[in-house]
C-alpha cells in the first residue's frame, strides 16, 4: 500500500529545494520579532544576532516535533512552526515597563516558559472547546495582530533611532518606499518560487540600494563567528512575575488558537483531515516547543499560516519536506554568520517590507472574518466592540495611564485584550441566552434602507 503523499520522501535534491524555499517563506517572519524586542531593551548588533540566530534554531526544534513528532506530541502534518506575531506586543509592553531592560528578556522568557508548560497541559482540553474559538473570534484577534504591528513598521521606515537627526528623513522614507515597490513589484510581476521569497528579495535589493546612502553596516557580519551555539539563558536566569504571566498566557490562548485553525485548514488542503487527536497532539507541539524556546533563548512559536499557502501552492503535501526546511533552521541557528545577515538591513529597508507582511497578517484576519458571517447582528458587535478595545493602545498609548503598572503589561497589548474582548462577547452573544438572536440580521446606520419618496419625506417633517 503507498504511503500518504503527507508520507511521502522525496529524492534528496527534491527534498533539500522544496525545505529550503519553506525557510525562505518564513525566514523573515522568524527575524522580525527579535528584531522588534532586540530594538526595544537596546541590543548590541552582536546580541541582536545571538537573539536572532536563537529564534532560528528554537523554531527548527518546534518545526521538528510539528512534523516528526514524538509519543503523542506533533500533528505529523507539513507544518512549519516559528515565532509567533502575537507576542511582539505583549513583550514590548514587558520591555516599556522594565526599569531595568537588562531584566526584560528574563522576564519575557520565564513567562514564555509558564504559558507553554500551562499550555501543554492544557491542549487536549483545548481541542474540545475550540466551539468557542469561531472564526469571529480568531478573525478579530488575528487582524488585530497585524494592525498591533503596522506601527513597528512605520517606526523603521523612520530610522533605526527616534534622537537620530535623519530621524523620518526623506532618504530614509524613500528606502522604504522603495523598498515596499521592489516586493510589490516581484508579487505582481514574478511566478512560484519568487514570487514566494518576493519579501525576502525585496529586503536584499532594499540594502544593496542603501549602500550608497550610507546607511548600511557590514559590521554585524564581519564580526560573527562562523559557528556558535544559542548558549543556554544566554540573558540571565529566567524571571517570574504575574503580570508577564498573564499576559503571555492570553498570547498562548491566542496561538493555540492560531494554530487549531491552522491544522483544520492543512488537513484539507493535503487530504488528511485533523481531528481531535491530530489537534491535540499539534498543539502539544506548540506548547512544548514554546516552553523549551527560551532555554535556547528563543520565543514563543506557533504555526506559520504562509507556508501552508506554500503547501497548497506547490502541491508537494511531505511533512518530510518541512523538517528539511527545519533542519535547514537549526543550522542557520548554530551559525551566527547567516543569522547576522539580516542585521545588515538597514531600518528603513526592514520598514518597507514590513507593511507587506505585517499588512499581510491583518489581512488574514479579515479573510477569517469574512466567513464570520457577518450578516448577523451579534458578530458585528463582537468584531467591533473587539477591534475598538484592541486598537485602544495604538491610538490612545495613554489611555491607561492610571492603572498599575503590572495591570499596564496586559492592558497597553491590544491583542490580549482585543482577545479577551472577542472571546467574551462571544460566550454572552452566541453562547449564553443568545439563541434567540441568531437569526437576527445586521442593523446599522449604514445599510441600505428603504427609497426616500416625497410622500415620506412630507410625514417626517410633520
């Protein structure tokens, strides 16, 4: 009997070309939420490449246990785990609220280490209540995760430092224009693999274009060693503090919800379809690779939604395939000299691309939403009652300047409380007492409403 195509091994030219265009889909995806903490405690550019090749090779671990799996840990399907977006705002509120920023990572990492563990536990039960996680939910939270983004991408096509003179300079805002048309370009204009790597090579032609501005460093690259190894709590001991806790804790919610929907939409696209079982042990997967990412002084991972648009793309449906691809992850880890290439890029250039990607992320969550059904009432309040309180950090950053400092971490990260919000105004509208409403239809200024006629025109002036 032939094995399932997800079973499948390719020859190993095949293998090795298809893994590495997975590491190509998402390398930049990895890169960035190092590169967006790193630059907010202060790093060096040599402990931003540390930080960065740690990432790398924490997300070929979690991509190894998704696809390879082990007892009933690993969905076992072409999954590509790695740093997941919806940590980024939650880490830089830990970060803006440490004194001490020697302390953030520390404390970001021993909250990671909490969520996952609790996480781990956690994921056969979660499996089950996944009713609870319709797509308004998870359409909200992750549109939110894109437009929490979007300003980390407006603030690097600015500079790399706010007190900078050429600070917002037309040089730099010219890169990241330039930048943003090269990506725009190659979507629009290339097919299949470059296509793919559009972002990737968008960021390699933003930085040769930068060269003559002056505004490249090929000292990171210089400096690095060849081959190096993401020393364990290479930051300091991990530290544990409630607020952190929590607020990771909602961020792991929110990827296991990521991810559960991830699962569902591979097991249809390669003929496999998860169950129960298969979610729970893919979940298992996550939260684990989580848990030990920041022994190795990594992140939270979660799945990678663009690389099973790869999947589907090209058609090659082997979870050999993406452990290649996460093989090809831990070795760029274990060598510092690839991970510094990105801290090359100039800020402006990194900026350009970003609006792509993180516009990217927000616009998956609006393709979820769109099977909300958001013709009825209830969801519509949901997605905006959600999306009002999830935006409330970006538009007002000092709307809870009141609250305790340890409340600030949770509440100053549009995704957690954007999250709460969905899920809760879910559980009141759809589950609790809220049947009778199901069939209502939306109502709101904005619908088209009857023809105005001149005889209903005369009664309301009367």
């Amino acid at each position: 009997m032939a094995d399932h195509p997800v079973d499948e091994k390719l020859p190993p030219l095949k293998m090795a070309t298809t893994g590495l265009q997975h590491v190509a889909a998402m390398y930049a995806g990895v890169v960035a939420p190092p590169l967006i903490v790193g630059a907010a405690i202060g790093l060096s550019a040599t402990e931003l490449t540390f930080l960065t090749g740690a990432c790398l090779f924490t997300a070929g671990l979690a991509t190894f246990l998704q696809t390879l799996g082990i007892w009933k840990i690993g969905a076992r399907l072409p999954f590509v785990n790695g740093v997941t977006f919806a940590g980024v705002a939650p880490m830089t509120a830990v970060v803006a609220s440490t004194d001490d920023k020697s302390d953030a990572l520390p404390i970001i990492f021993g909250a990671v280490i909490v969520a996952g563990l609790l996480g781990f536990v956690a994921a056969p039960f979660f499996s089950k209540a996944i009713r609870f996680f319709p797509p308004v939910v998870t359409g909200t939270v992750i549109t939110l995760i894109g437009i929490s983004l979007l300003p980390v991408a407006f603030g690097w096509a600015q500079g790399p430092s706010p007190t900078a003179d050429d600070f917002g300079s037309a040089t730099n805002l010219g890169l990241a224009g330039i930048t943003l048309a090269i990506v725009l370009f190659l979507r629009r204009f290339t097919r299949g693999f470059v296509k793919q790597i559009a972002v990737l090579l968008g960021l390699v032609a933003g930085t040769l274009v930068a060269i003559p501005f002056g505004v490249t460093d090929f000292g990171p690259v210089a400096d690095a060693d060849v081959v190096g190894f993401p020393t364990p709590f290479h930051f300091g001991a991990p530290q544990f503090q409630i607020a952190a806790i929590i607020s990771m804790c909602v961020v792991m919610v929110v990827s296991m919800t990521e991810s559960t929907a991830d699962m569902l939409a591979l097991g249809e696209i390669v003929d496999r379809p998860a169950d129960e079982k298969t979610i729970a042990a893919g979940l298992r997967a996550d939260t684990l690779g989580s848990a030990l990412s920041p022994v190795f002084n990594g992140f939270m991972c979660s799945a990678f939604a663009q690389n099973i648009g790869l999947v589907a793309m090209t058609k090659i449906r082997s979870r050999y395939v993406v452990a290649v691809g996460g093989g090809f992850l831990v070795l760029m880890g274990l060598c510092p000299m690839a991970a510094s290439l990105i801290a090359v890029v100039p800020r402006p250039v990194l900026g350009g691309a970003g609006v792509v990607l993180f516009g990217s992320v927000a616009a998956s969550g609006i393709q979820t939403l769109v099977r909300a059904s958001l013709d009825k009432d209830n969801n519509v309040l949901i997605v905006a009652v959600s999306l009002a309180v999830g935006i409330i950090p970006i538009a007002a950053p000092e709307f809870y300047h009141s609250f305790p400092e340890n409340a600030r971490i949770i509440l100053d990260s549009g995704i957690s409380t954007g999250c709460v919000a969905a899920v809760l105004l879910n559980l009141v509208f759809n589950h609790i007492g809220g049947r009778e409403r199901d069939a209502e239809d939306v109502t709101h200024p904005m619908e088209a409403g009857d023809e105005i006629t001149e005889s209903s025109r005369e009664a309301a002036m009367k």
